[in-house]
C-alpha cells in the first residue's frame, strides 16, 4: 500500500535535492537563486517564466527577486556535465529501487525546438513555436 507522503517529508527532500544539485552551480552566490527558482516551478500558477515567478515567490520585492532568478538563469555561468551528474546521482537510485530501466520514453512534444541556448530561445524560433501551439489548440 502506497500511503501519502508527510509534507515535512516531501519538503525535506525537495530541500536536499535542490541543495545537492545547487553544489554543481560553481558559486555560493547561485544558491539561493537556485532554490528560488526550483520552488518557483513547482508553485502553482499556469506562467513559469521568471517574472511571474518572482511575483509569486517574493510579493514585497518581486523587482529584486526577478533580477535575481533572471541572473541565475540568463548570465550565471556553470557546468551543465556537473548539474546533470548531479540530477543522475538524485534521481538514479530513487528510480532503479524499482528494478533495472529497461527503457526510457521521453515526451517532448510539448518542447519548442531548437532552442538557442537554455536561457531562452530565438525570437523566430519562439514565434513559430507559440503559432504551432496556438493552430494546435484550436
């Protein structure tokens, strides 16, 4: 029987997790954004880019906390290799109690393509993929 999670629990390994994969940030300084914009993602509210989510992580200074989540995601520099090995030490041995991964099934079709760097996409890319999703949704 599956019983339900404590929310302690739940928060207190979503903490460690986020701790654990901020080590691979390179800076002590990107800590903190880090965890923000980690918890930003799983708030609820349909919009994830930063703006809205410095909206809803910190009301009172939503300006500082905008620049901030923006800083981590637009101009800090870190290994992706060091953040993904980080991401598969978590999430590994949490999967593979399971059994052995047989397969993997990624959907991605809700993904733009081509995304020019993980910051944010190029214009032209990101136009053409809002009108695919907007003619798709009709």
């Amino acid at each position: 029987m599956n019983l339900p999670i404590p929310s302690e629990t739940r928060e207190a390994r979503f903490a460690a997790y986020v701790d654990a994969l901020a080590e691979g940030l390179g800076h002590a300084d990107r800590i903190v954004p880090m965890q923000a914009y980690c918890t930003g993602l799983l708030l609820p509210g349909e919009r994830k880019s930063i703006e809205p989510m410095a909206a809803r992580l910190a009301p009172h200074r939503a300006r500082a906390a905008h620049q901030s989540l923006h800083h981590l995601v637009a101009q800090a520099e870190w290994s992706d290799e060091i953040l993904l090995a980080s991401v598969r030490e978590q999430v590994l041995p949490v999967i593979e109690r399971h059994g052995a991964i047989r397969a993997w099934i990624v959907d991605d079709t809700g993904l733009p393509r081509r995304a020019a760097i993980r910051s944010g996409w190029r214009a032209s890319t990101a136009d053409s993929w809002a009108s695919r999703t907007a003619a798709r949704s009709l």
